[in-house]
C-alpha cells in the first residue's frame, strides 16, 4: 500500500525533476518506508513505499525485471502472489524477493494485460516498457486503489491522489463547479470519472490502458460484473460456498510481514470477519499473535453486548476511540486535506481518528467489512425494492407476508411499508411510458429550485445527471456497487487510511464473493425481517447469536444532530460568520442560519446537511483559496486549526530523478 506518480512528457523533453520531487512529497503519508525513482527519455516514475511485505530492500520501487525491460510501480496488494509465484517458477521465471510487486511484473510478462484475470486483490499500477517506450497501467476491479489522471498540451500526469496533481505546481485549473454542484444538490459523490477539480479524473474501476510516448492512448474496461455473474457456475450449497469462499479471503488478507488488526463494530460484517480471522491465527499462530480490535461507539448507538460478546469468543482485545465531538471538529481540516474532496457525513471523520487509533498501537494493516452492504443488501431501505420485486412478479400474497414479517420485528406500519413499495412499483411500471423521462427530469428541475440553502449562482451549474432505471434488487444493488454508495465509500477509506499510513483490506470485495452473491436471486439477500441473509446463514454457529440475528444496523454512526445542538453548535455558527463563508458565493446563509437555530431548538434534524455547508466551505478556502472573481481570507477562520505541514520535495536522502540505479 504505496503512493505513486508519473509524468510523461508530450513534447519529448525529460520530466521535470523538481515537480516529480513536489508530487512524491505530497504522497510521503502513503508511504513512509522508502522511496524511489526511475526516469528515462521522456518519462519519470516516483513512488512512496508502506512495506507490508518483504520489508528488505529487494521489494524497493520502481522495480526493474531481470532483463531490465519493464519498470513497475504498485500501489496495492496482490493477495493470491504466493500461488502465482509457484505457478510462475513452474513456467521459469526466477524471483529475487518475496513480495507481490515483482509476481505482478512476472505475471505480466508472462501472458500481458490478461495477468489481470488472475489477480486476486486491490491495485493500481504502472508497467513502462522501455523498448516499445509504452505504459501500461491498470486499476482493480472496484477501484479500491486510486489513480488519478491528468492531461495537457505539455504532459501526462499520473498520482495515487489529486492533490499530488493539484498542488504540484504544474496545473492551474481551478474548481468543477458542475460537480460540486450536483453533489449539494444531489447528494451525489465519486459517481463517475469526473472530480471536484477541472481537468483531473480518475482512472475507472476495472479499467487497463496504454499510452505511448507521443500520447497516444488506448482505454479498455477488463471486467464487469454482469460478465463475471453470466460465466460463473450455480452453487450446489450457496450457504456452504459462500463459507469457504468467505474464509478463504480472510486467510488471503492475511498475508503480512507486519501486524494485523481489525476495525470492528457490533454488526455483522466485522464481526465476520474477526471470527475467521482468530480461528486462522490460532490454528497457525497460537501463542504469539494479540488480536487488536479497533472501535468506536457513540452513547446513542450502544452495541456493547454485542461487542463483549464477539471479544470473549476471539480472544481479542478492544481498544476504544474517545467520541469527543471537539476533537472530531478539530481535525477537520487535516481530514479534509487528505481526503481532497467533500465526503458524505461526520462518520468519515471518526474513521480518519479510528485509523489514527490503529497507527498509534504500531497497527499497519486492518480488515474491514466494506462492500458487505452494498453486495448482500445490508441497508433497511432495500426491503422496499425487495417488496417491490416480489410484488412485480404477482406475488401478492408472498409481499404481504414479507411485509408483516419485516413491519413486526422493525416496529414499522405494514401499511406504510406496503404502500411504499407499491408506489416503487408504479414508479418503475411508468418508465417505460413515453414522455415519463422528460416529466421525471422536470421534477428533478424544479426540485433544485426549491432548494434555498444554495445560492442562484451554484444553481446556475448544475446539469442533470443521467438516472438509469435498474429494476429488480440485484440491478439495485449492482449501481450501489458501481455507482452509489461504494466507490464513495472506497474512496473515504483509502485517503483516511493512509493519511495514517494504515492499509485496510476488504474481505467482502474478494471478486469471488461478490460474483457469486449476484449469481443468486433476492430471497438470498432479503429474508422475513433480516438483510443479508446469505451471509447470516453462513455465520450461524460461528459467530454470537445476539450479532447474527440482530436487526437494527449501527455501523460507525455519529450523534451529528446532538452535536450541532451542543458541542458544535458555537464553533459552527462562528464558520457561518466568517469572511470565507460569507463572500464564497456559495449559500443562502439567512436561510441556513434559520434552520441551525430551529436545529438547535430540536424542531427539525438537519445535522448531515449542516456538516456539508461546514466542510465544502473549509474544503473550498483551503483548496483553492479564491473562488473566481472572489478572495477568500483564509486567516479568517474563527481559530480553527491550520493545515499540517508537509514536505514540499524529497528529503536529502530521496535519490535524484535521473537514470535509475538497482537497489
């Protein structure tokens, strides 16, 4: 779990040193064990290392082949290395480490851009052919690693994070207003290739790509997941599959040359994942491994029965982040800086001090349960499309059923809920009706109208976006993946762990899990008053009951509303007073000042959007310092902290750019 950078140069010029320097100094968080570069004609590649494995020199990046014709630089991990280097050394290559970068270079000298079909893990790369001069490079299948890319007349320029692009020095573009635009009013983030910056966009997810040395590229998704779902056989035991399958990712991610933890909750992903966890460490490392669970509870969302429960079961040991909300407001703007762009709620703050936690006990890599929701139907809100299906099919009976049985444990109106689905269904049944897309888009129009936290001018750059209509649960869920809510998370935990130097592995993303997941129809995600019903099946018996066959989902939730009514309530309303604000062109602040005030009066919850006038307007004076035609006063701030320092080039130790030297 490394940081990476490149620039090839469009005119035939060598790269610029200095500027390379200044990208990989932004990166040093993602990578504070090593550094190195390889530059060559019109190319320079940089790279900061996390050692994970093969923490001796000989796993040092760029890393050259034997016959040194490819140069690579990986950020990521290649879980299933071990089986493709014995598979290799069989076809005879020869290897001089014993970590993943040079079996991914092998891989890829051995059967080209197809290696990609064998990889089990999470990557983003650069491979440099220094005879053809041509770069290859690719990002894994969820876009769990980052790429960011940028092009002008001048150059090509590749970072594991925009800021190494932004705050190079090289570029001078300025905000995507129509992004941030859609974002506060859609509520959309990380939906496409498009960023919050002009002109910088992100690899896809999924994708490979050539780029000669005159700039000439070529682009080609490798995988896709109604692809992978088509070709993939039917289960004899869906529930026995899944375990092994399960267990077998879990026993992958734990492949490290340094400590492992885990980032646990009350629910059930991660306490999965634990439970798997301990009992392949006590089969392997009885005696010498100290299992660390690293949590955060807020009063309101207690799962302390659930937590003693798994901890008495592994063995593990918890260690507790303190939810004090000044300290969460505090390091606002740190967490903004890595994040480079807006995030979705206050919960990614709690994570970037979780992986703080986690660094402090010399803690370097954690599993997480990401992706498990998005996959398995984890959210409340999926009952209603699962309702919706059943009701589509002229299972009427079967609907009902499935509504009392999830209106009785969830305390909810089988009414309401029926009704609920039943106008999904009506909404899906018009689509297909001419001229329902145009009156759905003026809805849309005139919703954004209505809007009055934002200013006219923000308005002036929204666009709609391109709504698709995916039918039954699995179509849902598939979006949830590709599009909402995933990549956001993805990216949300990627910037705050490695800000930390912290690298977080996702057993739930094991491409394996997932395909087979979509293989099966809705009753294996939905069932009576229970999500994820594929996966409680496979834990029952190993993990707590009072965890499997809970209903209510906590996750890491932050008491946001009760925040902005005590502790934060000062604090914010000074952000709301401030030059930055009040001259960004950005808000309705009369408006916004009414709401806080019937907030705080407990007439209304708006604690999330509150959170999102605070960090768009930190994120905007701190990125870009102006707004066009505007000069934020960045001192102006009320006393709330300044950014950190970092090193704007490489260290007196960092090697020169110029002809790369082995290790």
């Amino acid at each position: 779990m490394c940081g990476l950078a490149a620039i090839l140069s469009l005119n035939g010029d060598p790269p610029d040193a200095a500027l390379l320097a200044r990208m990989m100094g932004l990166l040093a968080h993602r990578g504070p064990d090593d550094h190195g570069v390889f530059a060559e004609h019109n190319i320079a590649l940089g790279f900061r290392r996390l050692a994970i494995l093969d923490l001796a020199s000989s796993g040092h990046q760029p890393m050259l082949s034997s016959d040194g014709r490819h140069v690579i630089v990986l950020n990521g991990e290649i879980y299933n290395f071990v089986e493709l280097r014995a598979e290799l050394q069989g076809l005879g290559h020869v290897f001089r480490s014993t970590g993943d970068t040079e079996v991914l270079l092998a891989s890829y000298r051995q059967w080209g851009p197809a290696c990609l079909q064998r990889l089990n893990g999470m990557w983003a790369f650069l491979i440099y052919d220094r005879v053809e001069r041509r770069l290859f490079g690719a990002r894994d299948r969820f876009g769990v690693k980052p790429l960011y890319r940028y092009r002008d007349e001048r150059c090509v320029m590749f970072a594991s994070e925009i800021k190494a692009i932004h705050n190079s020095g090289a570029i001078q573009q300025g905000p995507n207003w129509q992004t941030i635009s859609q974002h506060l009013l859609d509520g959309h983030l990380d939906v496409s290739e498009q960023t919050f910056y002009r002109g910088i966009e992100q690899v896809a997810a999924g994708t490979a790509f050539e780029l000669n040395a005159d700039g000439r590229a070529r682009s080609t998704p490798y995988w896709s997941l109604p692809a992978a779902v088509a070709s993939s056989p039917d289960p004899v035991d869906p529930v026995e599959t899944y375990r092994a399958l399960f267990d077998d990712a879990v026993r992958l991610e734990l492949r490290s040359d340094v400590p492992v933890g885990v980032a646990l909750s009350g629910g059930l992903d991660s306490t999965s994942i634990i439970s798997s966890m301990a009992r392949q460490l006590r089969a392997t490392t009885p005696t010498t491994h100290q299992l660390n669970a690293f949590s955060y509870t807020a009063p309101q969302f207690d799962e302390t029965p659930q937590l003693q429960a798994t901890l008495q079961q592994t063995g593990a040991r918890l260690i507790e982040l303190d939810s004090d909300p000044d300290a969460m407001w505090d390091v606002m703007r740190t967490h903004l800086w890595h994040q480079d762009e807006p995030v979705h709620s206050f919960t990614s703050v709690v994570t970037f001090k979780l992986m703080e936690l986690a660094k402090s006990h010399d803690v370097k890599v954690l599993l997480n349960g990401q992706g498990a929701d998005e996959v398995l139907a984890g959210y409340s809100a999926y009952f209603t499309e699962y309702f919706k299906e059943i009701i589509g099919a002229g299972r009427l009976w079967a609907a009902g059923r499935a509504v009392r049985d999830f209106a009785v444990t969830a305390g909810r109106s089988r009414l309401e809920l029926g009704a609920t689905a039943l106008h999904k269904w009506l909404r899906g049944s018009l689509h297909s009706i001419p001229g329902h897309r145009s009156l759905a888009a003026a809805h849309r129009r005139a919703r954004v109208r209505r809007n009055e936290w934002v200013s006219r001018d923000l308005k002036s750059n929204w666009r709609p976006a391109r709504v698709e209509w995916r039918g039954d649960l699995n179509n849902i869920l598939r979006t949830a993946v590709e599009t909402s809510p995933l990549p956001l998370y993805l990216r949300v935990e990627d910037r705050n762990s490695m800000a930390h130097g912290v690298e977080v592995r996702l057993p739930f993303l094991d491409h394996r899990l997932v395909t087979m997941a979509f293989s099966l129809g809705a009753h294996w995600k939905i069932g009576g008053p229970y999500t994820k019903r594929l996966l409680r099946e496979a834990m029952r018996g190993r993990i707590p009951e009072n965890v499997r066959t809970q209903v209510h989902k906590f996750g890491f939730p932050t008491p946001v509303d009760d925040w902005f009514r005590g502790a934060l309530y000062e604090p914010l309303r000074d952000l709301l007073a401030s030059r930055v604000v009040r001259e960004s062109g950005v808000w309705n602040l009369a408006t916004i000042d009414r709401a806080l005030q019937r907030h705080r009066r407990g007439e209304t919850n708006v604690g999330n959007k509150l959170f999102d006038v605070a960090q768009v307007s930190l994120w905007l004076s701190e990125t870009f310092r102006s707004r066009v035609g505007v000069a934020f006063d960045v001192r102006d701030l009320n006393g709330l902290p300044s950014l950190p320092t970092k090193e704007n080039g490489l260290t007196s130790g960092d090697r020169p750019v110029g002809r790369h030297r082995s290790a």
